[in-house]
C-alpha cells in the first residue's frame, strides 16, 4: 500500500515546525508523501534537506488545492479526527477496503465540513482532543501493524542503532 497525506490548513507564520514534524512524521512511518494546501517554500526546503540527507524517496508539494486533490484522489481516503470511529474500531474495516494507495488527511485549525463527507473514513485516534502528529503517528503504526517503522531509507547518513551514544555512517565519506 502506497500512503500520502494531506495537510489543510497550514499556517507559515504559526505551524512551521508542527507542519515539519508532520511531514518528517509522516515519512518516517512510511509515507511516501505530503501535500499541503497552502504554498510554504521554505517547509519544503527544510523537508528536502532531511530527506536529502537521511534518504530521498520523500515526495513534498505544498499549494495544492485541496479539495479537487481530496475528491479526485484515487485510493482510500482517511480523515483523522477525533469525532471520528476510534482507530480499533475503524482499522479492520480500512484493512479489508483499502487497495493500493491511501490519503491521510490532517488538519491544522478547524477542518471544512466538506473533507467529513469527501473522506471513505473518519477516524478517531480516541475522542479528545490532541495533536495531528499523535494522531497520524498512532494511525500509521496501526495501519502498518509497525513495518512503517521498518521502512529502509537510502540516504548519504545512516543511524546504526546502539545503546548509548550515537553512531552515524556517513555514506558521502565512503572510500
Ligand atoms: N480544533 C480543530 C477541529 O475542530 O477540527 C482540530 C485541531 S487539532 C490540533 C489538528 C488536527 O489534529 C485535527 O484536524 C486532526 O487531524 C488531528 N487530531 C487531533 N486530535 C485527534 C484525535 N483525537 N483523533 C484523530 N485526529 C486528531
């Protein structure tokens, strides 16, 4: 399954680094790209220069007009929200429906009433109220029952885990 997510209603001067951390978010659980409706140059540089160096692959376009790109989307569209289904609920249904690729459309402030109906699911990650990086980092874990996490990225820099300190292969400096 191919994954993309859709992010309404970002604001440059206010959600910066909230927006960064959905899209790094986003393609660290195995998406393989964001769009966001409102054009910010400067996000998707700074989300280009992670994916450059810890692994391209990642697509980002900002300036999309939503709502063509949410009903004409080809695949299975989720809505998270938390006036939603709650994900136990709701997963086990998009399981069984979903082929081939998925939009996850998250917000930033008040969602328009139009993306509930456009939406085949709106999904709850629990009904309060909290954060749309919680949010889609739980439903893309559950989605992918943990192999988003798995994902194996190409990049100049890899982290090879260990249990203190850091180790980092730097590939560019390879012999
Ligand atoms: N007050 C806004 C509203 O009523 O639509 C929501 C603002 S919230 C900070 C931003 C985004 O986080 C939401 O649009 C939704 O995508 C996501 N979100 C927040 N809590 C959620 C929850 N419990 N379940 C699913 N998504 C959630």
């Amino acid at each position: 399954m191919e994954i993309f997510v859709l992010r309404l209603g970002h604001r440059p001067a206010r959600d910066k680094r909230i927006s960064t951390h959905v899209a790094l978010t986003s393609r660290a659980f195995g998406a393989k790209g964001i769009f966001f409706s409102t054009k910010d140059v400067d996000l998707e540089e700074s989300v280009r220069d992670v994916a450059g160096r810890f692994g391209e692959g990642f697509e980002i376009r900002t300036g999309v007009k939503w709502k063509p790109f949410l009903r004409d989307f080809q695949g299975t569209k989720v809505h998270l929200t938390m006036y939603g289904v709650h994900v136990d609920d709701a997963i086990p249904r998009i399981r069984s429906e979903a082929k081939g690729r998925m939009l996850v459309v998250v917000g930033a402030e008040k969602v328009p009433a139009e993306v509930y109906q456009l939406a085949d699911f709106n999904v709850a990650v629990g009904n309060q109220p909290h954060s749309e990086v919680a949010a889609l980092a739980v439903f893309l874990d559950r989605l992918t029952q943990g192999e988003g996490l798995r994902s194996e990225f190409e990049g100049r820099l890899k982290v090879l885990p260990c249990e203190r300190g850091k180790r980092v292969v730097d590939r560019g400096n390879a012999g």
